[in-house]
C-alpha cells in the first residue's frame, strides 16, 4: 500500500513536469521570422502583439556607433530555421557576417515569402539563438543564399557557421555518388524500332521504364539508349536545385563534358531528338533535345527535395576542402610579381632561348617564366618577364580555399597591399601589369593600379585595386571563359553587318548560347 501511494505520489508530480519540459523548448540557432508590416506604429502606440505573433527588442548600433533599441513584433511561425541550412561560410573579409546557403526546401520557401512581400517596405528578421541580429528591409526577392551580420561577440560567426554546418551534415546521408547520375542518347528512331518488334540494335540497348499514363496496370515503355553514356555526374562541377522549376537541377559541366556534349549532340537534331536523364539506372525523363550544348545545363531530377539535395550534395563535395597542410603548400606556391613594362618586347627579343627551355635573367633583376596565355581558338605557350621581389607573397595571404572546378582563392589580409601600394608611388604611372605565379608558372596577369577619392577635386582617399582576393582558375577555365568572351564579341562586332551569316552558317549559329541546351521539356513552360 505504502508503495502505491508512493507511486501515485510521483505520477502526480512527474506528469505536470514532463508536460512542461515539452513545451519549453531552446530557440533554433537561426531563424528568419516575418516582421508586421505596421510593427513601428504598433510599438510607438503601446498596442499588444497581434495574433500569431510575439514582440522582440532589436539593438543595433547607429551610423554615430549610439546603441539604440527597436520593438519588433515578429510572426510566431518561421520562414527558415538551421533545418533548411545547407552551408554557412564565415565571411573572413567582412568580421561577424556568415554566407548562408539553403536547401531545396528552404530556398523555395525563401522566395516563396519574399515574393509575396511588398520590396522596399516589408521586413525580414533574422534570430541568433532568439536574438534579433538584423531587421533589413526586402529590396529584393531572395531564394537560396542571404547573409547575415550583426554578429558582435569574438568568433562568433565562425562558430555558428561550424554549427551549422556540423549540424547540415548530421543531417545528410550519403545516398548518390555522382557517377548515379548519367546522360544517354536516344535512338533517333527508338519509337519506331520499339513497335516493329525489333531488340537488338548495334551501339544501342533496349532500356524499360514504368509507364507515364495513370493507373497500376500501365503499360511499360521501352526505349533504345546507347551502350555507354556521354557523361556522367563525375564530369559536372557543381550542381543546385533550380527554384524556378521544382524537380529540376542546374548542373555546370567541366571542360571533358562539354566536349562529350558536343559531339554526341552533333549528331542530333534539335527539337525531335531525345536524351535520357538516367539515375541509378531507372530513366527519369526523356527531354527533347533544343540546342547546342554549353557548360550549363538544365534537367529534369524527378524526386522528392531531399532526394535533390542528396545528388547535389555528392555532385557538389566531389573535390574536398584543402587541408592545413595542403592551404600551407599552397600559400608557399603563391606569390604576385610586377611585370616588366616591355616585357613582350623581351619575349620577342629572346623567343629562341625561351622556346629551348632556358630562363633569361635580366640585369635589372627580372627573369622569364612561362606562360599559357589564353587565346581563340586554343591558348598560346608564352613568357613573361617578372622582378625577382614579389609584391604578396605567402606572408600576405589569410585563408586558402579550393571550388569545386579546381579554382583556388586566396582571402588577403587586410592590410596587404601596402607594398603594392609603396611600389606604385614610385611609378609615375600609376599602373603596371601584375603577374600571379602559382606552383612556378604564371597562371594569369592583371592590372595593378592605384585608384583615387576625390571631394571637389581633391584627393582624399587612395587605394589599390584589386584589394582582397585573388583569383587562380584552372587553365581549362581560363581558356573556357577568354573563349566566351571572344564568341559574345564575335557577333556583337559582325552580325550587324552580315547578319545573314549567323542566321545560315552552322558555326555561328550556336556562337554565344549561354541558354540551357536540353531537358527541357517541350511542355514546360517558362516563367
């Protein structure tokens, strides 16, 4: 009996306890919440918080670093929380700022409300452990990337992107690899061929997939793919759900891929001939061919978000982050030289010495090292004459990051252009050609120039641009973007004087096409 009571005892005790720790739950390291869009009136009247939402103190710093407080009220129901997180950077350039991207979900439901804001009136409110960080004004309609700031504690931002992304990739499951997804050519007369009866083509196999109309009992539909595919997820660089059309990815193809593209859609004919989006095996969509093709591409993924964000996710961590190691070699591989102001002069002076492989070192203190310079149509082995100094060097560079088509980026510190800026003052000019060597060969060049603010003619303020990163892309990107360049330049000088010839020859006919190529489904409609 004595027992019995004791156990009532604690029931009535524990209940009520265990109710109440329900309820009372930690607020979410991020969230971005609706701010009323009469919350001002409402706070300088005194008036309660409206239904469905709760009021908030906003401190922030003014323009004359005053602290000053606002009365926010926000909508219970939030916009985004840490779940819709896929990747938060800490901006090392700008201190307490995070970059954040979405998810599939996230960045749909971001655009989704913005869309519905009135821009240039209505606010956003973005919370940090339930603290109101920032409450800018929508001028813009957002989706998958937005910032946040406001983040004053030391490290702050940096631990709460290592949070979120901790907390991102508990969350993932590594369900795809890229080589899931595949693009096979379809037969140009695979309907026919399926109706005849016939099975077996040469170059081609005989693929199944359920059918399309409504019903258990739909028939299956049987398609000729070819036996390898043209590419595969291995050959794309990075790849993000599209918000404007659910269920499908744009994938941006390295260089091998768009070549693969290229010459298998030769032997297609656009706007009847067909390519399979394979993953896993199973046909997702058959999307009639429209184009020649570019480096980005539109398909269609069938699936659920996190089923898109899966294949992206393995698509997109193909090359992983660099290591300590790896950010000190490269840091010790990098450095930025002044180039000799004659220096093609020299090159053509001394080309038959530079063509044996040899290096000419100048009198002045510059020598020669190589340089594949980008050109039309493939790019040209050069040289370029450097000073022996470098103007950044290893000591100058902050942060070391690597992108997923190889490029490098280096974040400088803050005050590392002041050699460069030293070194410009003692020329006249006020300009010279920068080189960027990086693991012994120059990788590209830029000016370097000194740049002034002025107040009614008066010079108040001098800077050197560029002031904060550098940028080392792959020679394969480079020679990709010099040739985009020349193809976009290409018709804008010619086609008003010849028009005649982009519109009837095949070679100028795709030159410049920066539009999805395929897969895109005749029925879909653009937005």
């Amino acid at each position: 009996m004595r027992q019995l009571l004791c156990l009532l005892l604690l029931s009535a005790f524990w209940l009520p306890l265990s109710a109440l720790a329900e309820t009372v739950q930690p607020p979410p390291s991020i969230a971005v919440r609706i701010v009323h869009p009469d919350s001002l009136t409402l706070a300088r009247e005194g008036k309660p918080a409206p239904e469905g939402y709760t009021p908030y103190v906003y401190e922030f710093l003014t323009r004359d670093g005053k602290m000053q407080r606002e009365r926010l009220f926000l909508k219970d129901e939030p916009v985004i929380t840490e779940r819709e997180v896929e990747r938060a950077d800490a901006d090392l350039s700008t201190p307490g700022q995070i970059n954040i991207t979405l998810n599939t979900r996230g960045g749909r439901e971001m655009k989704k409300t913005t869309s519905a804001m009135k821009l240039g009136r209505d606010r956003l409110a973005v919370l940090v452990h339930g603290r109101v960080t920032m409450a800018p004004v929508v001028q813009a309609i957002l989706s998958n990337t937005f910032v946040i700031s406001g983040l004053d504690k030391a490290n702050e931002a940096e631990n709460l992107a290592e949070l979120l992304n901790r907390r991102a990739a508990a969350g993932k499951a590594a369900s795809f690899t890229p080589r899931d997804l595949a693009l096979y050519a379809v037969h140009p007369d695979s309907d026919r061929l399926v109706k005849e009866g016939t099975l077996s083509v040469p170059g081609y196999r005989l693929w199944s997939r359920p059918g399309t109309e409504e019903g258990k009992n739909a028939e299956k539909e049987y398609l000729f793919l070819g036996n390898a595919p043209i590419v595969t997820g291995d050959y794309a660089q990075s790849a993000r759900p599209n918000p404007d059309y659910p269920g499908h990815l744009d994938i941006v193809w390295n260089e091998d891929a768009y070549r693969k593209l290229e010459q298998a859609c030769a032997a297609l004919r656009p706007g009847k001939d067909r390519i399979a989006v394979v993953l896993r095996g199973d046909i997702l969509s058959t999307p009639v061919l429209h184009g020649m093709p570019s480096h980005n591409t539109l398909i269609s993924v069938l699936g659920d978000d996190r089923r898109l964000d899966d294949l992206c996710t393995a698509i997109n961590t193909q090359l992983p982050p660099l290591t300590e190691q790896q950010q000190r070699k490269a840091k010790e591989e990098l450095a930025v030289y002044p180039v000799h102001p004659r220096s093609a002069e020299l090159e053509q002076r001394f080309l038959p010495e530079l063509r044996q492989g040899k290096t000419i070192h100048l009198k002045s203190g510059f020598r020669s090292v190589p340089y594949t310079r980008p050109d039309f149509p493939e790019p040209v082995p050069s040289w370029a004459f450097i000073r022996q100094e470098s103007l950044i060097g290893p000591e100058d560079i902050q942060n070391v990051e690597r992108h997923q088509d190889g490029a490098i980026t280096c974040q400088l510190l803050p005050q590392e252009w002041e050699k460069a800026r030293a070194f410009l003052d003692a020329i006249p000019a006020g300009q010279v050609k920068a080189a960027v060597v990086f693991q012994g060969r120059i990788r590209h060049q830029f000016a370097l120039r000194r740049v002034f603010l002025q107040l009614w003619g008066v010079p108040v303020l001098s800077a050197v641009k560029p002031i904060s990163t550098i940028y080392i892309p792959t020679p394969q990107e480079d020679q990709r973007m010099y040739r985009e360049s020349v193809y976009l330049l290409i018709p804008y000088l010619l086609e008003p004087v010849c028009p005649w010839l982009f519109k009837s020859a095949p070679s100028f006919r795709t030159l410049g096409e920066q539009k999805p190529f395929l897969m895109i489904d005749s029925g879909l409609d653009r937005p």
